[in-house]
C-alpha cells in the first residue's frame, strides 16, 4: 500500500474509532435544527435575549403567562406524543372551570394519603420490586440494570394504590409500564408511538370506572370516556413517568459518585442529607427540558418593551438552572451563600406548578433508602438529562456472597463504560430520524389545531410557535 493509502487507512480507522466521541453531538445540533426548520420559527426564549434569567420567574409566574396549549404549533407535537386525551391532560388544558375541576380532583386523590401512608406504600411497593429481581436468591449476584425500567413498575404500582385504593394486579402493571414506556419513547425520539399500547390501557380504565371507580369522584365535566384519558395523562403517563425518570436521575447519581453514596451505606451522613442529594440531582439533571405557555394578555415590564398577547414563552429548565454547571455537592445546600437560587424543580407556584411536588421528595427518598439497603450501585455510563439510555447500573448486594471479585467488577463497568458510548451512535442517529418523522407527522396531524378549530367551530387561529 501506498504512503496515501496508509494515511486514508489511518485517518478513516481514527474517525471510526472516534465516532462515540464526535456523532452523537453533531446528530443532537443537526435534530435541533431540523427541529426548528420543520416546527416553525422559535418563540420566545427564557432566559434569552428578550427574557432574561432575572425576570424569568416574574415573567413565568404572571397571570398573563396562562395559555397552554391554543395557538402554539408546539401543541401539536406534545399532544402526538401524550395522545390519546391530551385535550383532558390537566398539562394541557387551558385555563377556566374545567382546568379548575381536574386539577381539584388530583388534588384530592394526592391528598388522600398521609405521609406515614405515603411512606408506607411507596416502601411496600419498591421492596415487591427488588424482590423481583432473583426471586430464587436475591443476594447471590450482581443485577445489571437499566435504573429508568427498574423503577417504572415501583410507581405504576404506587399510582394505581393512590387512585383506586387497592393493589395493582400484575397485568395491569404490566398495562401501565408498557403505556409508560411508550410515552417517553417517544417523547425521546427512541421509538415510535404504539397506539395499541395506549388503547388496551384505556380500555381497562374505562372498564374499572364502568364496575369499580375509585373512591375520589373524577371530574363531572368529563365524560366516562374523557375521564379514563385523565387518569391515563395525569397519573399513568405523566406520573410514573416523571418519578421513574427522577429516580433513574438519582440512583445513578450515587452511582456515579461514590463518595457521596458511601457516606449514605456508611450510615455517617445526617438525616437530611440525602434530600439534599436529590436536590441536588434535580439541580444537575431536571427532569422538564422546556415548558411552553401562550400570553392571553400583554404582560408589561419595567424598562422593556412588553410581552405581546399571543406570544409563545419557552421557559428552558435546564438553562434557567445552569444545570451541569458546577460539581456535584449535596453540602453546598446547608449555605445559604452556595445555595442556587435558580431551583424551579416543581416548576413556579404562580402558575401550574407541579402537583406532585408536596411528597415527590419524600417518596423519591424511601425509594433510594429501600434500594441502597439491599444494594451498592456501581455505574460507568454516561449520565446526561436526557438519559436515553435509561441509566445502565450494576446492583452489587451488601449481603450475602456477590458473585465475581473486584477484579471482575472493573472488567463489567469498563464493558458498561465502552458498551454505553458505542450505543450513543446508532441511538443518535435513530432518534434523528424519527425524532424528524414525528416533529412532521404531528404538524401534518395537528391535533391540538383541528381540535380547538372543531370545538370552535371553525379555523383553529394560527399563532405559530414563536414571534
């Protein structure tokens, strides 16, 4: 071979053997931009240009920031990916009577359960899972495990107690988490939507409330068919979502940093100072990337021009939060001078906060505490907000006889470390294409417009997703 030849060779051999390295970057720059070139021109960010980070929660909190869904292009592609019932998802319903009766009723249902309860259910619930694991002899080995799935049945079984007051049969786990992880497929661009999935869900909810409702009364504005949507939304798609995707963020947090974790299995660290590791892990990792609302009215500002009514605000989380900014330090939340400031994990009180957000710390830790007492966690992956990986781990029992040594334990997490960067590229490029395929099927579909245009009784206005 020519001295050409072995320098193509060799330049060709090191661009391949870098891929992990460069392509999942260009392919996540390359869906942004087709992104925004299909979905219309962006609207208005926050924190940006226009709405800085100071005025991000006067600006998110006024009353004028209400609109949820009409107007935006954006609700197109969120109510494809949450369909069916989006248009009964307290997330998405405008506000008014019907918003104020669905979200009273989640309310009363979260309610329902003290925190002793709570406690008690969710530690109930975890330990089934575990158990599940090696059911034969749990502490005989190491567990490799993807946390995010690991997790999803723990809050498919908690939810279902909360709404119906009863234990979840096994099948309708199995109904839940597939709906569940049919959503943040999608949501992910790692998957398409499986609407059969979805369907068979609803089909047992409108069953259960046909022969056996839950003992809260759902919304009287909502008829038995919409009323088995907003079950489905809020509590089997949006909750076992969000917390599994939460404890995912969490267990590999620890995983990852390990002498945060040994202070835990060390039993040295005070009371609260695993809250203040999930605290910290919502700080670094938050679990919503960007919120849109639509102003009803303009929303004025002192020393700047205001905000047009009809304007599309993109309230980015992780931006706001500088998540990723500064190292990962529980501590740095006993002071109120390192304390952050910008901290929304919940979003803002002023407007739709998140409802869950009175007990999602307390029953994320008795998740953790349920966990870290049969388990040491040991991960090599790669931990982005996103995570679509879903959090490779491996569970190390702190009982019984673990198979393999330490020696055998570094081979599996430098596996795990080489395996979760190679598996980055064919994903990225996966999550192109049907990422793209979705942002424009959803805008062909256009759920949200032709459903405010019916219900309107004529053309949906059109506001596209920014000014």
């Amino acid at each position: 071979m020519s001295p050409t030849g072995w320098l193509i060779t060799g330049a060709a051999v090191i661009l391949v053997a870098g891929l992990p390295y460069w392509l999942p970057s260009v392919v996540i720059a390359l869906r942004v931009r087709i992104f925004a070139w299909v979905g219309g021109e962006e609207g208005i960010r926050a924190p940006g240009r226009e709405v800085p980070a100071e005025e991000f929660k006067k600006v998110y909190g006024h009353p004028a920031a209400n609109g949820r869904s009409r107007g935006a292009a954006l609700s197109d592609l969120f109510w494809y990916w949450l369909s069916p019932g989006p248009e009964v998802h307290q997330e998405h319903l405008e506000p008014g009577p019907r918003y104020d009766d669905v979200a009273r009723t989640t309310r009363q249902i979260l309610a329902g359960l003290s925190r002793e309860q709570w406690t008690e259910l969710v530690g109930r619930c975890t330990r089934r899972v575990l158990d599940e694991l090696d059911s034969d002899d749990v502490d005989a080995r190491v567990h490799g495990v993807r946390l995010r799935d690991l997790m999803m049945p723990v809050w498919a079984e908690v939810y279902y107690e909360v709404v119906f007051r009863a234990p979840c049969p096994h099948h309708v786990r199995d109904l839940i988490t597939g709906n569940a992880n049919d959503v943040i497929s999608a949501l992910k661009c790692t998957g398409l939507r499986h609407m059969d999935r979805r369907a068979r869900l609803t089909a047992h909810l409108r069953d259960r409330l046909a022969h056996d409702p839950p003992p809260v009364p759902l919304p009287s504005t909502l008829s038995r068919r919409e009323q088995a949507y907003y079950l489905q939304g809020t509590f089997f798609n949006t909750a076992v979502v969000q917390m599994s995707e939460a404890m995912a963020h969490l267990l590999l947090a620890l995983a990852t940093h390990r002498p945060v974790q040994d202070r835990l299995l060390a039993g040295e660290a005070d009371p609260g100072f695993l809250d203040r590791v999930i605290d910290e892990t919502l700080q670094h990792f938050p679990l919503f990337g960007v919120a849109h609302r639509i102003t009803s009215g303009e929303i004025p500002r002192d020393g700047r021009d205001p905000i047009p009514a009809g304007s599309v605000l993109l309230f980015n989380y992780p931006e706001y939060q500088g998540s990723g900014g500064a190292p990962f330090d529980p501590d740095r939340w006993l002071d109120p001078d390192t304390k952050p400031s910008a901290y929304i994990p919940f979003g803002v009180t002023a407007n739709r906060p998140c409802p869950a957000r009175g007990f999602a710390v307390l029953t994320m830790r008795v998740a953790a505490e349920e966990t870290l007492r049969r388990f040491r966690l040991e991960s090599s992956a790669e931990h982005t907000r996103s995570l679509p990986s879903r959090g490779p781990c491996l569970l190390v029992p702190r009982t019984g006889t673990a198979a393999g040594s330490a020696g055998s334990l570094r081979t599996r997490l430098a596996v795990m470390r080489l395996a979760d960067r190679w598996a980055a590229v064919p994903r990225s490029l996966v999550q192109l294409v049907l990422g793209s395929y979705m942002v424009w099927d959803a805008r062909r579909q256009g759920l949200c417009r032709n459903h405010f245009a019916a219900s309107s009784g004529g053309s949906a206005p059109s506001v596209a997703a920014g000014r």
